[in-house]
C-alpha cells in the first residue's frame, strides 16, 4: 500500500507531550515542501485521559482531516487513572492503542511502546488478529527505554518520532533542526542523542510495509497556524487594544495570545471575576473610544446576553467572540460542535441588531474577524464571530503574506472636536446622539472626554439626546433605524468579496449546504462525489447575520435538492434558511453529527448518496440523516 497521503496518529495520555510532538512533526513535514491539516482529540481532564493527533501531509492542499489514518505511533497513557481492567472507565494505560485501531487503515503502520504495554495487555486486543486480517505492519519498540538511555521517560515520544522517521524514509535533519531550535543545554543533547539512537535502531527493522512520506515542493513561504492564532492577529491588526474575559474552553486560547501580545501594542488586557464584567468591561472601552473584544464559549456567552442586549441598545461597537462547544450545560467541553447558532443569533432580550459571521478556516478567521471590527465601528453595532473547537485547535499550513496587510486603527463614525461644533445640540447643550433621520441608520458619536460631545447613553428606550423616552412615534423611529443598519450592512457585504465560498460545476443537479468549519470537509466531498460521477456543488456560508438571502436563493433555485451538512442534533443551519427562505423547505434534507468528532468526507459522500437514493439508514452511528419536509 502506497498512499498519496501520510496521516500520521500519535496517541497518548493528556500530559504526555501528544500536541507538543505532533506540532514538531508538522512543522517538520511542512519545512520538507508538503501541506499539513492536523485534527486534535482530547479530554476534558488536566492530565491523563486517552488523546490523540493527526497529522495529514499531502502534496497539495489540505482542507480537512481525512478518512481514518494510516500510521499509528501509541506511547499508551502515562497518566491513566486506574490501569485495572475492572476500574469504571477501564484500562486507561492501553486505551492509546486499543482504541484507535478502528480507524487504522488496511495496509496501515502501528508503533507501540513495548515500556508501557505488556504482551498480555496487547494479546487481550487481539492485535496479532486483527493484524493479519487488515495487512497492519505492527513494530513494537521499547520507547521508553532508548528515552531512559540518554535522558528521562518523557523523551519517549522523541524517540517515537525517530522511530517513525526511519520507518517512512524520512530526512531527520527536520527533527534535529526543531530540536536544536526549541531547546538548550542538557535537555537539547539529550533529546539529539534519543533521536539519533531510536533512527539507528529502527534502521535494523526488517521492513514490511511500504508506506512513505508524500514528497512535495512549496513555492511559497509558509506558516503553521491555527483559527485562534488567526482571530488574535485579526484583532491586533484591526486595532483591538482591549480586551476583557474569563477563561473557558476552547475560547481561552485567543484570550491567552491576546494576552501575551496587548501590551506591545499598548493595549491592555483584563482576566475578571466572571463572564458578564468581561463583556461590560469591554463594552465601556469602546464607549470610552477603544476598540475592544472580548468573548467566551457556551455557558460563558450565555453570561453575555445582558451586556450584548446594552450594546444594541446603546449602539455601542464591540466585537464578541462564541467558541463553540458540545451542550447544553457543561457538555463536553473539548469537543466540537454547531449547537449555538441559534443561541448566538438570538440571545438578549428584545429584537437582535446584530452581526455575526462564522469563519471555515484559518485564512477566513483572520478575515472575518476583521470585517467584523470594520463592520462594528462603521455602523456601531456588536458583531460576533462564532467558531467553534475544530477550528481553533486545527493546525494548517497557510502562507505567510496571507497576513501582510495594512493595520486600520479607523474607529468609524467619530467626530472630531472641529466636527461636534457643527453637529446638532439640544439647547440645553447635549449633543444629538441618536439621530432618527442619521444616513444608513449611523448616527456619529462623541466619546467622552470631547468638548461639546456630552450625552446620555441608557439601555433604556431614549430619544435623540439619551433621554429616557417611551413614546411610541420614539420607539419605532429609533428601533427601525437600528434594525435599518442591518439592510445596509448586507448591501455593502453583498457589492464586496463574497464570504460565502463554492465548489463544484456551477450546473450540478445537487447542492450541499454547510456552515463554519465543516466548509473543507464538504469541500473534499464534494470534489469525490464529481470524480465517481455525481453532479453535485457545495456552498459554504460564512455571513450569519444579515442571512445572504440573495446567494442563498441563486444557490439554491439552481439545485433540485440540497442536503445541509452541519455538526448539531436540530440542523439549527437549516432552519434558519427555512425560516429566511420558507420557500425552499422541500429541497432541504439534513446530515448531522454530534458525537464530539467532526465529519470525514467519506461520511459526507455515504450520506449524500443515502439522501439521493431515499435511505435514512447511514452505515454506522455517528451521523444522522434527515428527509426533507413532507417527505
């Protein structure tokens, strides 16, 4: 077996250095000219617990994880709980090796450490089995004891890494390279020389598989970056320089790098008591005339709804962020899933004025965020930017000058001093805030401090000066006039670059509708099911809130029927597009997940091919099918 991929597993305990080791392997593989997606699992535990991460390279674009795997390299669980067979949650020790060999390949590679896992313990997996049955090339290795030669324990999966560089034919100057550039002193030559020793073993192996790495050329520099990195540096360039929160997964990791880079650009960044001060405390930075951010994920945004609702209210821009999760309640607080779409379209009393855009990827993370600054600060309405774990935790390979763009400290509609002088007054002197007549919907603001911009500002209904107003001519003109914004907005996305992103023939008979993260995964899909003969496209939805009725409508009169692929139990997506476009209802099935993993294209391909042959039954039972309405 000779794949035109490598997706490269390493499995562990939570603790065992899995995410560290598997982004040196990427890098390695990504500085060898291929392209890298990798897809992270993991549990809600601080340390111990079964983890895994792939890493896919191929020689061209990747967009997406891939169908099962094809090397294993299981370093068993160093912080297992209880290694008694009889413990609740069973022997958490091996679950590294026995429960990943599903997913293996046929044909496929498995390393393991002989240090941790006895032969009794692998025998009791039928592994020499199940081996013979898949054509597996199994090569056991005493992991821990060529670390245990030169160094410490930990250094196992430094030999892992030498082990497999050996066995896929790979140039291990990559390795030493990364090791020579995050390391010093002791630690550095230890790690060298484990290397060096586990490559030179494996060197004697008597080779039975004939896997190799891809080889490949990029011609362009690239990164590897994920969708919280991209958020964060989004931010900074658009000119955040504040930001507010708590931490909570998966959103803490943007709050960190926010963090780590505010005060080189004399920003200022605040961990608080709770959810409801950060969202506060930001929106009074932005009043005060600072761009400012701030967000959390399921239970924490919820929090949010009172200071979000004041932001609509008060017309105060702010950009949130949603970090989605597994719910309700805690749920499953490291896994993925699209269950808050409609809790972030709606949540805060009253009718919403709001902004929200859901990025697919690394490269729409960092351009959305900042459409979604521009959007708030130019017409003074909060704009959230919902993503959920996948895309926060995927590392992908992206070029470097995708973020070479010019930094927009503009705060939009702001008057100078010069400008408040001409601007309309009440007699008493207060300055005209909100202007039911104001061009698109915008009225200028003043922000404190500013001579002659003195205001009222409520989350009460005012009039046109902050007054508390509850006349109904007042109610209607300002309430029209906030929800007027949200017309305008869509015009100006609509004459622009589109969000949305397409694949396939523009004439295909099929369609596929998905949403955020799921975008690559669809993408893939849909480019096999055109190569086996289908005629089927897909559009991606990025622009939430205002819907994009005008694409939507175009994509779908162009199909005879249209599956929506999104990773919640309701299909939340798909209502929404019933709700806009009512007259659709008939075409729209749905393919949903929400076991804790995100789809792999294979699930995409068998559900489409169900839907078009009237099965609901799907192979499996990790994804649902759901029949148009009336059929």
């Amino acid at each position: 077996m000779t794949d035109t991929e490598l997706i490269w597993r390493i499995a562990g305990g939570s603790g065992d250095g899995i995410a560290s080791t598997s982004q040196n392997f990427a890098k390695a593989l990504m500085r060898a000219g291929l392209n890298i997606f990798t897809h992270r699992h993991y549990p809600s535990r601080i340390r111990g617990g079964h983890t895994y991460v792939e890493v896919r390279a191929k020689d061209e674009e990747v967009t997406s994880r891939g169908d099962g795997y094809n090397f294993l390299l299981s370093l068993g669980d160093s912080f297992a709980r209880n290694p008694a067979e009889d413990a609740y949650y069973g022997n958490e020790e091996r679950k590294p090796l026995g429960e990943n060999l599903d997913e293996l390949r046929e044909g496929g590679v498995i390393v393991y450490d002989t240090g941790l896992f006895d032969e009794d313990e692998v025998a009791e997996l039928n592994l020499e089995e199940r081996a013979e049955e898949n054509n597996w090339h199994v090569y056991p290795v005493n992991l821990r004891e060529i670390a245990r030669e030169h160094g410490r324990d930990v250094m196992r999966n430094t030999a892992g890494v030498g082990i497999t560089a050996a066995l896929l034919g790979m140039d291990v100057s990559y390795f030493e390279e990364l090791i020579t550039q995050n390391m010093s002193g002791d630690i550095q030559e230890d790690n060298l020389n484990v290397l060096a020793d586990a490559y030179e073993q494996a060197q004697a192996f008597e080779f039975t598989h004939d896997l190799e790495v891809p080889t490949g050329e990029n011609d362009q520099e690239l990164a590897l970056m994920n969708g919280s990195q991209s958020i964060a540096y989004g931010a900074i360039d658009e000119g955040c320089r504040f930001i507010a929160g708590y931490p909570m997964t998966p959103w803490t990791e943007v709050f960190t790098i926010m963090s780590q880079h505010m005060g080189k650009f004399g920003g200022v960044s605040e961990q608080v008591e709770d959810e409801i001060a950060a969202a506060a405390m930001a929106l009074g930075a932005s009043h005060a005339g600072v761009k400012a951010m701030s967000g959390s994920s399921g239970g924490g945004f919820a929090l949010m709804s009172e200071p979000l609702g004041l932001a609509e209210m008060t017309e105060t821009p702010i950009v949130l962020l949603e970090a989605m999760r597994a719910g309700p309640s805690t749920g499953m607080p490291t896994k993925p899933e699209q269950g808050d779409l409609e809790h972030v379209l709606y949540t805060s009393q009253g009718d919403s004025a709001r902004v929200v855009f859901a990025p697919a990827g690394v490269k729409e993370a960092y351009e959305q965020t900042r459409t979604a600054f521009e959007i708030a600060y130019d017409y003074q309405i909060p704009a959230i930017v919902v993503y959920d774990q996948k895309i926060e935790g995927e590392l992908r390979s992206v070029p470097v000058d995708l973020f070479d763009r010019e930094p927009n400290p503009d705060l939009g509609k702001v008057l100078s001093e010069e400008e408040i002088k001409e601007a309309a007054h009440h007699e008493s002197g207060a300055f005209q805030r909100f202007d039911p007549n104001a061009e698109d919907g915008v009225s200028p603001r003043t922000v404190p401090g500013q001579k002659g911009g003195r205001h009222l500002t409520s989350g009460n209904e005012t009039n046109d000066y902050g007054h508390i107003d509850e006349d109904p001519d007042n109610r209607v003109a300002h309430m029209s006039r906030r929800l007027e914004k949200l017309d305008t907005i869509r015009g100006d996305l609509d004459e622009g670059e589109t969000n949305q992103a397409y694949r396939g023939p523009e004439d295909a008979r099929y369609g596929i509708v998905t949403w955020g993260s799921q975008q690559g995964t669809v993408f893939e899909a849909v480019d096999r099911l055109n190569d086996e003969g289908h005629s089927v496209k897909a559009i991606g939805v990025s622009d939430l809130m205002p819907y994009p009725e005008a694409e939507m409508t175009e994509f779908l009169e162009s199909v005879e029927e249209a599956i929506v692929v999104e990773m919640n139990a309701s299909g939340q997506f798909k209502g929404l597009t019933q709700k806009e476009l009512g007259r659709f209802g008939d075409k729209l099935s749905s393919l949903l997940k929400y076991n804790g993993n995100p789809f792999e294209p294979a699930e995409i391909v068998e559900g489409f091919e169900a839907s078009i042959d009237e099965e609901t039954d799907l192979p499996g039972n990790s994804t649902t099918f759901v029949p148009a309405a009336g059929d």
